[in-house]
C-alpha cells in the first residue's frame, strides 16, 4: 500500500478556512486546472441560500453523482477562462422542456464547468463541485426523484420537478 502524504492544500478540510477569503471573488478550477471560473459576487455567503441540488438524471450524469451542487448565477458576474482551450460542450436536447441545455466539461480532465439553459439565458448553471467552498444551497430540483436513501435537508424548499413550480407534496 502506497505511503503518500497529501499536502492539505489538495485534500486539507475547506471548513476550517476563513470563508471571506472565497467570498468575493471566488475562483473554482477544473481538476486539471486548464479551466477557471471565477464568481463575482459580495453576497456569496451573505444570509440568503445561493445554491440548489438537482436530481434530474441528466445532470446526475453530469456531475457522476447521485446529486448536482449547482448555482445559477446571472452572467454578468462570472468570468471564465479556457486558457488551453479545453472547454467542450455537449448540446443536451433530452430535457423535459425540449429545449437545449449547454453542457460544458474540460476535454482534459473531465470535470464538469457549467450548463446554459434556453430556458435561462441570462444565466450560467455552475457545477459547485469545482470551488473550494460550496454556498448552502436554497432547494432541490426534481426532488420526487432522489433516492428512498438520501437524507432530507432541513430548510430547502423542494420541489418535485422543475425549480418554482411545484413543491414535493403540494
């Protein structure tokens, strides 16, 4: 068995960091590094939730997990760069709406970056999975599809398919 220390720069607990240190900006990179997007946004970890967790199987695809840690974030307060011009895109037409949803990855490593949805095209969906802290999130998309298994969070609003419309039980 392999006796390599890890620095704890790559593996050390993000919780136990000064969160204003990611507030504004905050900079996630892919795991290869080759992708970075940064979030300009003072009200980041302010009071109100940001994030939202979807169970789709789209997006569960996507991010290789039984969940996706996303954010919708308008535009205007992200830049991103692809500085070795890795960033690919999947143009995903098997959504309930029908309408096109922009899946983008680093062609390198694999790490998911973000989707633009026809349905918000002000916005970017950034896959949390990539910064060094996540906000908390504000609710559940396609919550009548998560798994008998999956503990409940306490205090997100869940809705059963699409994000503000109905909710889980209504």
């Amino acid at each position: 068995m392999s006796n390599i220390a890890f620095k704890s720069e790559f593996t050390g607990d993000l919780k136990q960091r000064d969160i204003s240190k990611f507030s504004e900006p905050m900079t996630g990179t892919c795991l290869c590094g080759s992708i970075s997007a940064t979030i300009h946004d003072k009200g980041l970890f302010g009071d109100k939730p940001r994030g939202h967790l979807c169970h789709c199987a789209n997006c569960r695809k996507a991010s290789g997990s039984f969940v996706s840690s996303n954010m919708a974030i308008e535009k205007e307060k992200v830049t991103y760069e692809d500085k070795n011009g890795t960033l690919k895109v999947y143009d995903d037409w098997a959504t309930g709406s029908g309408k096109c949803v922009k899946r983008s990855l680093c062609g390198n490593c694999g790490s998911p970056i973000m989707s633009q949805s026809e349905i918000v095209p002000h916005m970017y969906i950034l896959k949390m999975g990539m910064f060094p802290r996540i906000p908390k999130p504000e609710c559940e998309g396609f919550a009548e599809y998560r798994h008998e298994w999956q503990g409940k969070h306490d205090g997100l609003e869940q809705y059963a398919l699409v994000r503000g419309q109905k909710k889980l039980g209504e």
